[in-house]
C-alpha cells in the first residue's frame, strides 16, 4: 500500500479512512481509541448491544515475516488463536495488509488459523506464512467496507 510505512500507519489508516466512516453514520455503534487488549474495539448500543474486535496485521518484506503476538509467544493474539473462545470466533476479525498490494484482507481466526507457521501457535515467534497473501482472496476498499457492515450487521448504504 502506497504511504503506509508500518503496521501503526495501517491502522491509522482503517481507523480513519473505513471504520470513521461506517460507524460515524450509526450513532448506535462506537469506535473506542482505546487499545489494551485488541488493536480495535467497536461497541453497539441498543437492545442487543455488542462488542466488535479488530486485530490489524501490516506485513513489509523487509520485516521477513508476519509475526503476532510478543517475541516470548505470548499475548493476547495468541491466546486468542489457541482458545477458540466463542465470543471471539464470533466477534473478533482480523484486517491484514500488505505493503505489495492495494487491498485488504478480512479474515476470522479460523481462516487465519489455517496458514499459520508451523500450522499453529507455538511456544515463541508466531507467524502468519506469506502465503496466506496468495491463498485468501483479497478485497478492495469498497468491498471490505461492505463486509465490515456485513459484519456489524449494518445496513448498507
């Protein structure tokens, strides 16, 4: 992607450029800057209200590999890849990029689990193998904008 330099910039970039813009026109959905635990956290308000997570991976060439999780194979990226907790299968996405393409890819952590190093998540150095970029199909701006609404359950515009 053209004037993103790292995985900060990247969700700099889903930040402001796609998640500003769905959610601004949903006064029952909230974008929190807050970031503990997951890169991205949504809430909806209402009489079913939820939680909504993001995970956002930018890989660069130089950098070798796409790595998650702390060097010591611990966090909560891991955590979440090896529990299967229901909650998070449901509602946690992953959003990758890559600095050789234009599009995005939205994933949840089953299709992630799939091409991961070593086939799982180890004991240190996770990763998500560069062939993930081949295998899983790619989208545009306007079509992962679709599928995040999809996904908050937002009707289209």
């Amino acid at each position: 992607m053209r004037d993103i330099l790292n995985e900060t910039a990247f969700e700099n970039h889903i930040r402001k450029d796609i998640l500003n813009d769905i959610v601004s026109e949903n006064q029952s959905y909230k974008l929190f800057n807050f970031k503990k635990a997951v890169d991205i956290l949504i809430a909806k308000n209402g009489a079913n209200p939820q939680l909504y997570f993001l995970e956002i991976k930018y890989h660069k060439k130089s950098h070798r590999r796409l790595g998650f999780g702390h060097g010591k194979g611990g966090g909560f990226q891991p955590e979440l890849l090896k529990d299967r907790t229901d909650y998070f299968e449901k509602n946690l996405r992953w959003i990758l990029g890559n600095e050789d393409s234009e599009n995005y890819w939205f994933v949840d952590s089953f299709i992630l689990r799939n091409h991961l190093n070593g086939d799982g998540v180890g004991e240190k150095y996770n990763g998500i193998k560069s062939s993930f970029f081949k295998d899983v199909t790619s989208l545009n701006k306007e079509e992962l904008i679709l599928k995040i609404e999809d996904w908050l359950k937002i009707k289209s515009r």
